[in-house]
C-alpha cells in the first residue's frame, strides 16, 4: 500500500508542497491562511498510529507551518489555530490556520462552518510562491 | 514568574492529574470524553514557544491523553480530536477529545458551541479515579 492524499482533499485545497514527511496543501480559502500537513504513509488516521519519532517530526513540521502561515497572511496573525480532527476526511491530517480576531469567525473554530472564499488565481499564485521558496530557502541552508 | 494555569479554565473543567511535562484537567462535559492538557511552563501561548525536545514530550502526553479519554469514555470512540486553538484563553493548551458518530454534534468541531453538559458527581469520579488510577499504573511500570 503507497501513500496518496485522500481524494476528498482536492475538493478544497492545492497540492503546495512535499516537506520530508508531509505532503503540504494550501486550502483554498482567502478567510485566512490555512495550510493542512498530511504525513506521507499510507493507513494512518491517529496520531497513536506514528512511532514517536515520527510523532515528533510531525509537530516539527506543524511549526514550520506555523511560521509559513504568518508569511502567507495579507495582514498579521493574532493567534496559530493547530487541529488533527480526521471526523470528516480520517485520512490523519494536522491543520495550521492563521486567526485574527477580526476574521469573522473569531473565536470559533473554522471547521464545519460555512462561508469558503475560494482564492483568486493572483493570490493563490502568490501563496504557492511563498511556499515553495520557503521550501528552497530552506534546502539552500542545508536544513530541507 | 511562575506556571499557574489561567483561571478561565476552573469554569469548564476540573484538575485531574499532573503529568511530567502537563497540568491535566478533565473537561466537566458529560457529552465528551475530553482532557484539557496544559505545559506547565510560564508564559506559553504557541507551540513555537515551546523548544523541540519539549514539544516532543507535548505530543507523547497527547498520544497517552487520547488512550486515556477512550478509558474514559462509556461507548468507544470513533475518533479522537487533538486541538490547540487558544482563541478564548490564550494560554497554551491541547484539547485531547473523544468523538462518536453519535454525539449530536458530529461531525463538527466541539468548540464555539452551546450545549455543555456538566458531568453528574459520580461520572465525574469515574472519570477521575480512572485518571488517577491511569498515571498511578504508570508510576508502579517506571515510565511515570
């Protein structure tokens, strides 16, 4: 059995990025900046199902996304919202999403609510741009 | 300045355990089994301020939360959801919750909605000689 993201993911967010062990989306929402991790093995739906090691590669990869979301937003982020839910796609996946208060949403969570504003291609162009030039920085430097 | 966790969290939950790294508090929600983990470090607000070698002791005391909560729970659990979200009470903390299909919320997040159900004294014991019992064992195998 190989790794693939579940289908269900395509239906809100773009391929952005491979990091060592995760596959990297963009969702696409222009509310707010919003990257969800999926660890490239195949069969996982908890975090219980990830050796330790791996366990703490992947909350290292969540504060890298968490930093990556800061640069993504238009405007600065007040708080890091960190979610592995699985109750709709079990396929295990760890959501980073860039809050304001002034969001819409704020305080509630963004998840189950409706509302999505798919991206326009310049800003999503723009999105994935930074994404995948964080990731060569990071090569460059020898830490990728 | 010293770790006292934010007094916000006496409204909904109780103090159950002190785990190495965690102050744990069980969520008086009788419609969820739920664990409220919080670091006892100071001034904690993101997982990035938190160093790598401790955050990786965060999610191992995640992983032993979601084993403990489906002890907790009187029906099995179909998934259990992880959060750190802070957006009511800033102060860094991970929602370790168990969920069914048939929890009357599923498959929405718990968070933002109405409907706390506060657990009646002897379920509230249950819950809490069994998290008590929990780090106990640990205690007697030498990994506690």
């Amino acid at each position: 059995m190989s790794f693939a993201p579940d289908p269900a993911f395509a239906a809100g967010s773009i391929a952005a990025a491979e990091w060592p062990l995760c596959h990297v989306r963009l969702q696409d929402d222009a509310r707010f900046p919003w990257l969800v991790l999926i660890p490239r093995r195949p069969g996982l739906v908890e975090l219980e199902d990830l050796d330790p090691a791996t366990r703490a590669a992947l909350m290292e990869e969540v504060v890298r996304a968490g930093a990556l979301v800061r640069r993504l937003a238009p405007e600065p982020v007040d708080k890091l919202n960190v979610a592995a839910l699985g109750n709709v796609t079990a396929q295990l996946h760890v959501h980073v999403v860039g809050r304001r208060r002034d969001d819409g949403l704020w305080p509630d969570p963004v998840w189950g609510r409706p509302g999505a504003r798919p991206l326009e291609a310049e800003e999503r162009a723009r999105r994935l741009a930074l994404i995948g030039a964080e990731a060569g920085a990071l090569v460059r430097d020898g830490a990728g």
